[in-house]
C-alpha cells in the first residue's frame, strides 16, 4: 500500500450494489491512500452520506432501494460534496440524467481505475480551489488553439462589467465575488456546486468571449485528455437554471460565452 500518493486523507463514499466491484475499487483506491466507506444499497447510501463527512461521493447508477439519480438529487437537496457517477453502458440517457441531477462527472463500467482517480483528484481541485490556482492553458496553447474565438463579424466594443472592486463583477443582477468566491443574483446567494462555481468564473472572468467546449473541459474539469462534452453541456444548464437563462448566450458551432449587462 503505497498512502503517500495523497498529502492528507480524503474520505470517499462509494455506493455500489455489486459486491466485487465495490470490493475491487475499495481497495484499489486505498491503495492510492483513501480512505473509502462502502453501501451497496441507495438508502444506505443516503444514511451513510448523512452520517460521515465525505470529499466525494461515488454512485453507481443502477441501485437497489433508491437507484443513484434519485440519491444524487436527494444529496444535491442538502449538500454540494462533489459526486461522481459511475454507468455500467456509459449509455446516454444514464450520462445526461446522472449530470442533471446534479452530478459533477461520469466514468463508465468496468471502471480504469488511473481515469478513476484522475477525476477524483480533478472534483477535490475544483472543491478547493482558490483564483490563483486555476489551470492556466499549457505552453504554447494560447496562440495554437481555438479556445477563445469572436462571435460572428467584428462589433462595436462592449463596455466591460462593472466593477465595484477589481474582485467584484457585476453583471446586471448578477454579482460574482472572485475573492470570497460568493454569487449573489438580485441580491440573493446563489448556491452553486464546486463545478458550476468554477464555469461560471471561467466565463466571469472571460465577458463577452465565446470559450469553446474543449477549453471549458480543460479549465473546469481540468481535463488533460478529450472528455465528453456532455457534462459542459449538462452543467450549462444546470447554471443556466440558478443565474438566468438568458445570462449565458450558445454560439452554434464555437461554444458558450456569458452576456453583459
């Protein structure tokens, strides 16, 4: 058992019914240094949720009791613990639901356990992240990629956000607070997951710039390979949902870019 891989103990809940992949993965990530409590059933999940303080939650989809959509949005009722799904078919409609109700990631049965703790220290990063660390683009992406294009022909320059400190953006009703990492709409707290926090900064801190699908899976979802876009898409309207629909604007064919005003 190699448990200096992680700097300090990371307390993960893995809800799975099968009892050899739930054996399996249990001691597969201790050996990373988690620390892993383990439910095969969704309803003992949630009282193990309720009862332990876990950093990531990891739930099977098809669970007996309460299968791992219905537990992930009763979780997302009380708490934003980073949640990874885990699909035996990686089959769309399980991905898509699995996001809408909440869920941060996906990883897809049999389960590659490098992937696997790849997006766990990905989810702990966002839950922990402060501005200074979020991912910069590697050396040389800047000028070689299309991660930040102009939408459609040239137009007369926007004004910018205003600003009441240069760590507070307002746009409209909007307020997004870069050093307390506060969101307030019309004055109220925004409650928003690790994820959706770490969009909507990367668009806060980017107005009136269409980021395409690629660049948000590497700053948000720290990414170093091709992922599923689907999980922008899904968390674009998950926040869509909590700051305004027409606050984030979809340019076809480029990506996302967040409106002023």
């Amino acid at each position: 058992m190699s448990a200096t891989r992680v700097p300090d103990p990371v307390a993960v809940l893995l809800v799975e019914d099968d009892a050899v992949i739930r054996r399996s993965v249990q001691l597969a990530l201790e050996r990373y240094g988690y620390e892993v409590d383990v439910t095969g059933d969704g309803l003992d999940g949630l009282e193990a949720f309720r009862a332990g303080a876990h950093d990531v939650l990891i739930l099977d989809v098809m669970l007996p009791g309460l299968d791992g959509i219905s537990l992930c949005r009763r979780i997302r009722e009380e708490s934003l613990t980073p949640v990874l799904m885990m699909s035996a078919r990686g089959d769309a409609l399980d991905v898509v639901a699995g996001l809408e109700a909440g869920a941060d990631d996906y990883v897809v049965k049999p389960v590659d356990i490098p992937v696997l703790v790849a997006r766990i220290r990905s989810l702990l990063r966002r839950a922990t992240f402060h501005r200074s660390s979020a991912p910069e683009p590697a050396q040389g992406e800047r000028d070689t990629d299309m991660s930040t294009v102009p939408a459609g022909p040239a137009s007369p320059a926007e004004p910018p956000a205003a600003t009441a400190s240069p760590d507070l953006l307002v746009f409209g009703g909007l307020t997004v607070d870069l050093r307390g990492l506060e969101v307030h709409l019309d004055g109220q707290p925004v409650p928003l997951t690790p994820t959706e926090l770490r969009l909507l900064l990367a668009f806060a801190e980017n107005p009136g710039a269409v980021l395409d699908r690629r660049r948000l899976l590497r700053d948000v979802w720290d990414y170093g390979w091709e992922g599923d876009t689907r999980v922008v898409d899904l968390c674009v309207v998950r926040l869509r949902k909590k700051i305004g629909a027409d606050r984030i604007e979809t340019v076809r064919g480029f990506g996302y870019k967040l409106v002023r005003g």
